[in-house]
C-alpha cells in the first residue's frame, strides 16, 4: 500500500465515479492514529466568499467544496504565514487554518491572491483505517507531489 502522509494527495479512481468523489484530488491535513481529514482541491463551489451575507463586503473570491463533511462551515489553507497566523504547517509551505479574520483582511487589502489561499466549504474525514481500507480496495491512488500542488 501506498504511504499516506499529511501532505499527500488523494486521486480518486474510476470506483468512485458516478459518486460525489469522482475526478476528485483531495489535499490530506491531517493523517493520525484518530484518523484522516482533508480537502477536495479541484472542484470549485460554484459560488464566491463575497455571495455569503457574512462576506458581502469582501471582494470576489472563489469557493471550493471541500467535502461532505461540515458544509456548515469554511476551512482553508493557504501560504502567508507572514500575514496569517496560527496555522499549522502541512507540508512545503503550505499550511491549514489560522486566523480566519486576517485571511478575510488580507483578502480585503489584497494581500493575498488564489495563489496563496484557497476556501473551502466542508471537509473530507476517515476514522482511523477507514482511508486505508479504500485505498486497498482500490478506491484511491496516493501522490506524493509537492504541497503547492493544492494551488494549481
């Protein structure tokens, strides 16, 4: 089986088509003994920050969905651990969440772009074995490609 780790990317196969996972790419987070979290990186929202009432005052910016798991709530990476602060380094630069204000501020003073942050509406999330079990089944191909990757 193929090495997960926080950093790695999911590919999901052609056993996962006709299903909410198809042609996804999934940016892992988090990967512990409690289980697995991450975040579709490829399929946008449909909708931009600024179409949220909360956000009407941001400039446009777009959503990604980034799972079925809490779609109540936003999550995001991003690569301005200069401008947003509390975030935890994932892999090559790339860290997830941190200060959910400055990342909207930075948004507002164009401070970052695409290219530094991306939002996501709802994560992935396997309970420990759970991924595993998939990606024997053939479910998954694990990538290990550099961590900016998630920004293409």
């Amino acid at each position: 089986m193929q090495q997960i780790q926080e950093g790695s990317f999911l590919k999901a196969t052609t056993l996962l088509n006709e299903t909410i996972f198809e042609d996804t790419t999934i940016f892992i987070t988090e990967y512990n003994d409690k289980g697995t979290v991450g975040c579709i990186v490829n399929k946008a929202f449909g909708r931009s920050i600024n179409e949220l009432s909360e956000f009407a005052y941001v400039p446009e910016f777009p959503l990604y969905n980034g799972g079925p798991v809490a779609t109540e709530y936003l999550f995001f990476i991003h690569q301005a651990p200069g401008i947003i602060a509390g975030g935890k380094m994932v892999k090559d630069g790339v860290y997830v969440s941190g200060s959910f204000k400055q990342a909207i501020e930075a948004l507002c003073k164009k401070q970052v772009d695409e290219n530094d942050l991306k939002i996501f509406v709802g994560y992935c999330g396997w309970d420990s074995g759970q991924l595993e079990g998939e990606i024997e089944e053939g479910s998954w191909e694990v990538i290990n490609e550099s961590a900016v990757f998630a920004f293409e």
